[in-house]
C-alpha cells in the first residue's frame, strides 16, 4: 500500500511540471495609478504659515445631505474660508452604521501648517428642526448650472483697429508714408 502511494506520488510529481506548462500563466491584475503627492509639487510659500480654525454651521436633511449653510466662523484667510464652505456644501453626514440623522451640525475645519493636513471634525448641535425633504445643496447648484449651461454670454469679439486720436499714426500709414528727411 505504501509502496502504491510512493509511486502515484512520484507519477504526480513527475506530470506536475508538464501541466504547469501547460496551463497559461495568470494574468496580472489591473495596476492602480499612481498616486500624485499635490503637497510635494506646490511650493512651501502656498501654504499658510499659522494654524487656521472655521466652524460652519450646516443644516442636514434626511439623507444626510448639506441643504444650506446657516453660519460660518470665518479664519482670517480668505481662501481657507472659501475652501471650508465649498467642502461644507458638499459634505455628506451620517452615522458610523451609514444612517442620517437631520438635523443642526458643526463642522470644524482646522489647519495644521507643520503636517499641511486639515482636520474636520463634526458635531450634532440639535436634531430636527430642518425640512428633512429638503434638496442637497450640490445637487440644487448643479441643477442651476446644467439650466444655465446654455445661456452663457456669447464670447467677445476682438474690437478692430480703433481709430488713432493722439500723436501716434496707424501702422498701414506708417508703412505707406515716405520716410522724413531731416
């Protein structure tokens, strides 16, 4: 009996290396891009120097969906500010177990210049007291923009030649007129 397992195992071992080859080799997997590092590429001199602090005061309906902006308390950097609202309006919030509670939140934005990182931290003031069937305020601003997208202003024609008031001749008659002779 031994002597039978011994020697199918040695028939397996020795037709193991011929299915090997014969089988094609897996194909590799999709490679993910590489990320970019946006923080290494831009200069030190973008960044702000001080710690900055906005708390943005949001009302959420019951999806969790930013609807409006109720109050901001602005840092004393005007592109901070812009970049914290525009992230407020975005912003989803729910629970850990993915449920959404409407409501009144704080978002706390804060600047970290030694690491660059901004930290948002977000606190329920109360529940209720929102219309909890109330549009997302991304979604309303893309509805608005896909109704204007085609109501933009026509692009600006180039002027023509505007007529030469001052002491300066037109170009054409610069280049027709006899040279002066002093």
């Amino acid at each position: 009996m031994r002597r039978l397992a011994l020697t199918a195992a040695a028939v397996l071992a020795a037709g193991a290396p011929a299915f090997a080859a014969s089988t094609p080799a897996p194909k590799p997997g999709p490679t993910l891009p590489q990320r970019i590092n946006v923080k290494a590429l831009q200069p030190r001199s973008l960044f702000a120097n001080k710690p900055e602090h906005v708390e943005v005061v949001v009302e959420v309906n019951r999806l969790g969906q930013v609807a409006r902006v109720r109050s901001i308390k602005p840092s004393h950097d005007q592109g901070f500010d812009a970049h914290c609202y525009g992230n407020a309006l975005q912003a989803f919030i729910r629970t850990p177990d993915g449920n959404a509670i409407s409501g009144v939140y704080r978002l706390s934005y804060d600047y970290d210049p030694k690491t660059l990182n901004v930290r948002r931290d977000v606190a329920l003031l109360w529940r209720g007291g929102v219309n909890p069937n109330a549009k997302g305020a991304a979604l309303d601003m893309m509805e608005i923009a896909r109704r204007n997208r085609n109501r933009t202003p026509p692009p600006m024609v180039t002027p023509g030649p505007v007529p030469s008031v001052g002491r300066m001749p037109d170009l054409p008659q610069v280049m027709t007129s006899p040279t002066p002779s002093h």
